[in-house]
C-alpha cells in the first residue's frame, strides 16, 4: 500500500520535474531578494543624483539666459550622439576592422556591451542571422572546452593520486610500466572530485581576473575595484557596457595591448563558464538533498510506513534498489515468499538484494573507469534509457566526468 501510494504520488511529479520546479522557486526568491538589496543600496544614490542634476539644469539655464525646452533639447541631442558612439574627446573608430572585430566577438559570445550597436537596417538583419550561428557555435566551443579543461584536471589528479598511492605503500613503483595493470583493476575507486575540481578552477579564475585587474588598472587608468568589476561582468557575459576597455584613440603599446585585451576575456568567459557549470552541478547536488529531505512527508501514510520500516528491517532498499524492484516486478519474476514481504513492508529478500547489487556493481564500475582509468566516454550506462537520459551539453560533460554526480544519475 505504501509502494501503490508512493508511486500514484509520484506520477505526476517526478524527480526531475520537482528538481525543476524546486530550483525555480528558488531562483525567484534569489531575484526577489537581489531586488530588495540593489534597491535599497542604489536608490538613495539614483534620487540624490537626480536632485542634483535638476539643480543643476536651473542654475545653468539662469546664468546663461538659455530657456530649458531649448537646453532639453540640446541634451537630447548630445544623448543620441552618445548612443551612435560620438564623444567629447577623441575615441578610436567603432566600424574600423579592430572596432568590428571586437563587436563581433562580444556578440558570439553573448558579452553584449552595447558600446557599438548597428545602425542601419541591413546590419541589424545580418547581425540576426551571424548571432544565430556564431552564438551557437562559441556555445558549442565552451563545451568543448569544458571537456578538455575537465579530462586535464582529472589527468593531473590521478597522477598526484598514483603518487600519494606510492607514498603510501598501496600502489607498485612500476605501476605506470606494467601494461596489465593500467586496466580496468587500476584505481577502480577512484574518480575526480567535483569539490576539488570547482576549487582548481576558482582558483584559476581568480588568479586570471587579478593578472587581468592589474592590466587594466595600468593601462585603462581604473582603479582596481572597478577593474575586478569589468571582469566580473565581462568574464560572466553579463556585459553591462559601463565599463569598456580597448575604447580609447590610442594607447602606449596599443597591438601588444589589445592582444592581451583578447587573450584575458577569451580564457576568462572559458574559465568562467565552466566554473558556473561545476557550481551547477553542486547546486543540484543540494536540490537532490532537499528533495530527498522532504521525500514522502505530505504523505503521512507513506511515512508512517517508511518509519516503520526502518525500525523492523535490518535492510532498508535505497531509492536505486526501489526502481529495480518495481521494474522487475512488472516482469512478474517475483516469488510468492518475496511478494508477501513486498506487500508487507518488511525485509527484502535476498534474491532481489543480489540481483540489484550486480546491476549496482556493473554501472559504478563503468562510471568509475571512464576519466581515470581512459575507458571510452560514449558507453551506454543503461540501455533501457533513451539518447537523452544522460543529459546534454555542459550538465551531461560534468555528470560523466566528476564523482559526485554518479549517485545522483
């Protein structure tokens, strides 16, 4: 009864639908609770800066007898010079070859900083169909670098692993040199760590968006903070555009600048982006735990039943020894002595504990040798699922790579 009730409980809502429908109420009291604290931090700021500019405004229309709907509409003016790109002191050109390059690269990779933006019909239809697929493909290229990125640093983390295993006594001196022993048996449980693998790329983020800061700060003439801010929203693709560099007419060293310029945001938007996709991983890793925190509790029967199942049995399923049984179940390979402990809620019996096990068994091992152990990425955890069961894209490359993430699949 309590299976029939966790199932028709189940049904509408599974898993991955309550992982969504959990991170969405999250995410909109994060956007709730961002609002709250930017508003009350900006808006005193934003009313004291418009006091000041009325005052302003009068003052300058008095001294020099100029009426405001005239004054207005000068500044409308100088406001629509600004947004074609027009300054007061000298700039570099915004349509040359190095000024569309440079909008061209913050379009693909969706950085957006709005400083240049097409004026005429036939380039803002071209642009919707070169963001299209330029978008497209820098997503893909992400990826791609996200795989690489990760397979270096489960390379680098085996060996310092192989190491300490040396150090240790647990792993032969030759083990690198025996052909036989770099199989399947080598390390078999062992594979990257996700919280390891997000520290790494902190750190490197970090460190890139310092070296970063302090050529700005250098050569931009920012200070510091407002340097690790453009790289914030730079490296994110946040691109708010208050904040551009390589815009002014010339700079001292100006192509060794502007190659430098390129190199920080192309490697700081690859790091960035797969930090945001390790962070993912462990975001869900928490929505998996809230979900299992509150499994089953708006069912008081279903409850009551776990509860006391857990006191009376010395073996309690887990959720993956559950799915097992009920497909197995509908095969009809249930005994009649292993379908009255089913119906009661009492101990399995010892025969669906093997057969799950050995399933059990057989998909860690494949999961555990694919990064560490160089076994193929494209084998089939599960035959019964579709092509899409896995994931796809960034969440599917850390799912197959990292240790965490195996239970949660």
């Amino acid at each position: 009864a309590a299976g029939s009730c966790r199932r028709r409980r189940l049904a509408p809502l599974n898993e991955d639908n309550g992982r969504f429908l959990l991170l969405a109420a999250l995410i909109a009291a994060y956007l709730s609770a961002g609002a709250t604290v930017f508003s009350a931090l900006e808006s005193p700021s934003e009313a004291a800066a418009q006091l000041r500019w009325n005052r302003t405004l009068h003052n300058f229309s008095r001294i020099f007898n100029i009426s405001l709907p005239e004054l207005r509409a000068f500044l409308r003016s100088y406001e629509a010079a600004m947004a074609a790109g027009i300054r007061v002191d000298a700039l570099r050109p915004r349509w040359d070859f190095p000024g569309a390059f440079y909008f061209v690269g913050t379009v693909v990779s969706t950085i957006g900083f709005g400083m240049t933006t097409p004026a005429t019909v036939a380039g803002k239809v071209f642009l919707i169909v070169y963001g299209l697929f330029g978008c497209a493909g820098t997503i893909l290229f992400f990826n791609l670098f996200l795989e690489r990125i990760i397979s270096l640093l489960a390379f680098i983390m085996k060996a310092c692993h192989e190491r300490q295993l040396r150090r240790s006594g647990l792993l032969p001196p030759n083990f690198r040199k025996g052909p036989a022993m770099s199989g399947v048996g080598s390390l078999v449980g062992w594979k990257p760590s996700v919280y390891h693998v997000m520290l790494i790329l902190g750190i490197f983020a970090i460190t890139l968006a310092c070296c970063a800061s302090a050529m700005y700060t250098a050569v931009e003439g920012w200070n510091y903070v407002d340097s690790l801010y453009y790289c914030f929203v730079t490296f994110s693709t946040i691109g708010f555009g208050d904040l551009v560099s390589s815009q002014n007419a010339a700079y001292q060293n100006q192509g060794l600048y502007r190659f430098g310029n390129f190199i920080f945001i192309l490697m700081g938007v690859c790091c960035i982006y797969s930090l945001f996709n390790v962070i993912s991983i462990v975001i869900k890793q928490v929505l998996n735990w809230v979900l299992k925190k509150f499994e089953c509790r708006c069912c008081p029967k279903c409850h009551k039943s776990s509860a006391r199942l857990g006191r009376r049995n010395a073996i309690t399923p887990g959720a993956r020894l559950r799915r097992h049984n009920i497909s197995m179940d509908a095969d009809g390979q249930y005994d009649s002595d292993t379908e009255g402990r089913r119906l009661s809620g009492e101990m399995i019996s010892m025969r669906e504990l093997t057969a799950s096990n050995k399933v059990s068994l057989a998909i860690l091992q494949k999961q555990l040798s694919e990064t560490a152990n160089g076994y193929p990425r494209n084998v089939c955890i599960n035959t019964r699922q579709n092509g899409f069961s896995a994931g796809v894209g960034a969440l599917a490359i850390m799912n197959n790579r990292l240790a965490e993430t195996s239970d949660s699949r």
